[in-house]
C-alpha cells in the first residue's frame, strides 16, 4: 500500500471510528433522542434496552478499531471490521427505510454516510488487498 493510500485510509478510519463511538455514546446516554432521530420511533422497554446495548457494541467496535490506526498490521484488520459494519448498516439501514417504512431525518444521511465509508475503505486499501 503506498504511503498516501495508507494515510487516506488512516484518515477514513478515524473519522469512522470517532462517529461510532459518538453514535454509540448518543445511544447509551439518550436512546429515545436517537432511536427518534434515526427510524422516527418512540423507543420504550425493550427497545431502549437493545438501543443501549448497541451503543455498548459501537463504542466497543470504535476502541477496537482505533488501534488500527497505529501500527500498520492492524490497519487491515480494523479496515475489515469497519468495512464490513458500515457495508452492513448502510444495507439495513436502508431496508428500513424502504421495506419497513420507518425513517427518521437522519435516516438517509446515515445510509449514505455508511456507504461512502465503506466505498472509502474499499477505495483506498483495494491495492493492499490485490497483493495479499
């Protein structure tokens, strides 16, 4: 990987793993506010429990995957973990919206914020990967 696509893809890293751990912690401290702002739902009962225990996973994938931002070899391993959630999320997140009808304002801008980050990841590790 040449030095500038290894620093683009330190960069969208970063960047990712700050909005997950910011996501995650919006989640733990008020799930109602983020379950209304993503889906347009009133969270209640359960439904707070699980937002919570996703905040826990995002917070957990965040710290995780921060350390990927250091040494090289585990670059790709937290590179893979992000591509694949924000892959994932992106997908889900916009059968919701179609399938399922729910939606919230930050709906769409999350669905397309995820899969550009995906793209990103893709994009600028796609010449470690070929030589692997």
């Amino acid at each position: 990987m040449t030095r500038t696509r290894f620093g683009n893809v330190r960069k969208v890293l970063a960047f990712t793993v700050i909005a997950e751990i910011g996501t995650g912690l919006v989640l733990l401290l008020d799930p109602v506010l983020a379950g209304a702002l993503l889906v347009g739902g009133n969270l209640a009962g359960a439904g707070v429990v699980v937002a919570r225990c996703l905040g826990v996973t995002l917070v957990a994938l965040g710290v995780a995957c921060w350390r990927g931002r250091q040494p090289a070899e585990n670059v790709a391993s937290a590179v893979l973990g992000m591509l694949i959630y924000n892959a994932a999320i992106a997908l889900y997140l916009a059968y919701v919206g179609t399938a399922a009808h729910l939606g919230g304002p930050l709906l769409w801008p999350a669905v397309v914020l995820h899969a550009v980050v995906a793209l990103l990841l893709v994009w600028f590790s796609r010449n470690a990967w070929r030589k692997a």
